[in-house]
C-alpha cells in the first residue's frame, strides 16, 4: 500500500510540472493571436503556432503584459497563462502555457523568438491545414475582502490586449 500510495504521488506531481521548453524558435509571419484584459488597467496578449518538430507535434509561442498594469496585477498577469490552452482543429493538445516566453507588448508577434514545447502526439500531415486556438478562460487574478469591502480583479477573455494600441474596454 505504501508503493501504491508513492506512485500515485508521483504520477499526480508529473501532470502538476510545468513543461519546460525544449527549444526557442522564430514564430512565422502570422501566429494565432490571443488574450484579455483585467477588470483593473492592464491587459494580457498570448501568441503561437503548432508545428513538427522531428516528428512530434511542436507548440511555440510568447505572452506580454501591459506596460501601465494596474498595481493589483502587476507580477500575478502570468496566472493567465495556466489553465490556457491550445487547440488544433478539434482537439486540444495542451494545457497549461508557463512555458512561453515573455516579450514587450507588440502590435504583433510574428518573427519574434518563442519558447516551444514538444507534445508525446504525433505530427500528421493534414495538421499543417487545421485551424488553432488559443483558450483562455476568464478567471480571478487578485481578490482582497475585509470588513469594509473587497476588491476582486478578473482577467476577461477578448483578443491581444498587452499593447497600448489594442482595444481596451474602458478606453
């Protein structure tokens, strides 16, 4: 019983790891694009592609945060980045993107470097002609309460918003 309760522990703390990338990669001309803001100033843009990499099914890409974050969500914008997803076509390859790599917010994303992640599925041809997504679910990020009231912050999903030229809701 002992044995069977230390595997399990293991088996649970390996689908805990965060994936660490395994290579960096120029992203293409066109990355699919993601992203929100924050009920508080501040926004968060995501950006990747699935490729082959020496025959596995590859995931490349970046994330920024705005510049002008809301003290609340300066430093915890990255929490957006652990239940996203990617999905190819209609099946999601991975969740849990902590592996990408940060960049300054950018009116787009292509050619810059990323970090990629190699999933155990393996590449097929027809991948290369299927749709991607990026999910990224609304969530909260920073919640306060007190006696006298509280402040809750929540990441909204809608598009790339880490630059200052992306549409902002309270703009």
């Amino acid at each position: 019983m002992k044995r069977f309760s230390l595997l399990l522990g293991l088996v649970v703390l390996a689908a805990c790891t965060v994936r660490t990338p395994v290579m960096s990669m120029r992203l293409g001309p066109d990355p699919v694009v993601a992203g929100g803001t924050f009920s508080s100033p501040g926004g968060v843009s995501l950006a990747a592609e699935v490729m082959e990499i020496n025959g596995k099914t590859g995931i490349c890409g970046v994330w920024a945060e705005s510049e002008n974050q809301s003290v609340l969500t300066k430093n915890r914008s990255q929490r957006v980045l652990d239940p996203a997803s990617v999905i190819l076509g209609n099946e999601a390859l991975l969740t849990g993107l902590q592996f990408l790599r940060k960049v300054p917010p950018a009116r787009d994303y292509g050619g810059m470097e990323a970090n990629c992640v190699v999933v155990e599925r393996p590449w097929r041809a027809a991948d290369a002609r299927k749709p991607v997504q990026l999910v990224v679910p609304p969530q909260i990020i920073y919640r306060d309460i007190d006696l006298s009231g509280g402040i809750t912050v929540r990441f909204r999903p809608g598009g790339p918003s880490a630059h200052p030229d992306d549409p902002k809701p309270w703009d």
